[in-house]
C-alpha cells in the first residue's frame, strides 16, 4: 500500500477551497480537496453576487472565460414595513469599471469551472 502526503488537505470545494486550493498549488504545495459532493457544486442550489474586484487579482479578465449569468449595472434597494416602501434606484458608469463590476453567478456552475481552474 503506497502512502499519500499532501502538504495541504482541504475540506469543501466552494469558492474558498479551490481558490485556496489554486494559490497553494501554484506556489508548489501538494494539494488535496477533499468534497462531500458528487462534484464541485453539486449540492449548490443557489445563485449569487460575485463581486469581480477580489477575484480579478487571481484570475484577470475571468468573466470572459468563466460561467456568469450577466453583469449587474443597474440596482433597486427595497425597504419594506408592514404598509409602506421606499425603494432607491441606482445606476452608475462606474460599473462599467474591471475593479468596480459585479456579476450574478449560478454557484453550481461557478464552483465547477473554478475547481477545474485548481486542477
């Protein structure tokens, strides 16, 4: 029986773990995930807001390649009481900036491109 070592062993496949899975392994660490999952994002069942200014240091210009659904330029913040609303309407050219954008992402698609990015 061979014995495996790792210098690093990590528990969860999600954003977290394979992009510090990815760093680590780039750096030369041998580097193990470990995913209670069938696959990375398999039990992912929701969307998100992925903000583009943190993870454009690790992969730049990754919305040309990466599974986003669409960038977000155009918000409404609602807020609500039991007989009234009052909802801010925000648009902005700055969105439109690389260190400024937001995306939204279906975090099961996501989570499988950027564990293949680990690999």
């Amino acid at each position: 029986m061979s014995e495996d070592k790792f210098d690093v062993i990590i528990v969860g496949a999600g954003l977290a773990g394979c992009i510090s899975a990815y760093l680590l392994a780039k750096a030369g660490l041998e580097t193990l995930v470990i995913e209670r999952g069938n696959f990375p994002g398999s039990k992912n069942v929701t969307g998100g807001r992925l903000y583009a200014h943190s993870i454009e240091k690790i992969f730049p210009d990754f919305a040309e390649e990466a599974p986003v659904e669409r960038c977000i330029v155009h918000e409404k913040v609602s807020f609500m009481d039991g007989s009234s609303s009052v909802t801010l309407d925000y648009a902005s050219p700055e969105a439109e900036d690389p260190g400024s954008r937001s995306y939204a992402v279906l975090r099961s698609k996501f989570d499988q491109w950027l564990a293949e990015k680990a690999e």
